[in-house]
C-alpha cells in the first residue's frame, strides 16, 4: 500500500541533520583516537565540511610530513575547524566543529557523536538561546 504522505524532499523542506546519522562499515571495527578524525572526513559523511582547514592541511600533506599532527597546526589558522574533543575507546568519541577566531578565540558551531562507529549531530540547547 503506497503512502499519501510526501516526505520532506518532496516538500521541499530542508532535511534536519539532527535526524541524520552516517557510518561506514569498513571502519567501525577499528576505530580509535588515531584514525577516528580520518574517519569522521570521509568524502561519505554529509556531517564533513570539505571546505575546512583540517581539509586543507590534509590536502598539504601536513602530518604526512614530520611537521607534526593536523591539530597542532590549526590554532595558527582561522576558519572552520574540527577537533576531537573526547573519548572513550572503544565506542564513543565526540567531535566539534568551531570557527576558529584567533589561536585562543573559538565559537561552537556543532558537536557529533560517534558511538559504536555511527555519527549523529548533538542537539545544542545553546541554538534555541540565541
């Protein structure tokens, strides 16, 4: 029995990447603090900014290089960023993207979660302040 209901493409409403979650099953069973910011910039996620300057550094090879990890590279730039901000091997890492101000000035743009290898965008109760 087909539905007479349209779904929100259809709609054309814009889809809510709170009810959004991706994973690649490749990866899940060896997921660390090591590999999981190569994880999360998967060209499959739709959570991953390719415009960011992780990308940009990983695009220069930065860390490939003995010039050291991405992350000690990003305070010296400004723009969009992402950090592993926690974890708790082996099944849950959260990830934030900030807009980077100034090496010591940032502002939460949205955090993930990946747990048991699937990422889902955290809700901010800061959002609904503004």
């Amino acid at each position: 029995m087909a539905s007479n209901q349209m779904t929100n493409d259809q709609q054309g409403l814009s889809r809510n990447p709170l009810h959004e979650s991706w994973h690649d099953p490749a990866w899940i069973p060896s997921l660390s603090t090591h590999n999981v910011m190569d994880y999360f910039s998967e060209r499959t996620n739709p959570f991953y900014d390719r415009t960011c300057n992780n990308e940009v550094l990983k695009m220069q090879r930065v860390g490939m290089q003995g010039a050291g990890p991405i992350d000690q590279h990003l305070p010296s730039m400004t723009g969009v960023e992402y950090i592993l901000l926690c974890a708790q091997e082996p099944i849950l890492y959260v990830i934030r993207k900030q807009q980077r101000h100034s090496p010591t000035q940032v502002t939460t743009i949205a955090d993930y979660y990946i747990v048991a290898g699937v990422v889902y965008q955290v809700f901010l109760l800061i959002i609904l302040l503004q």
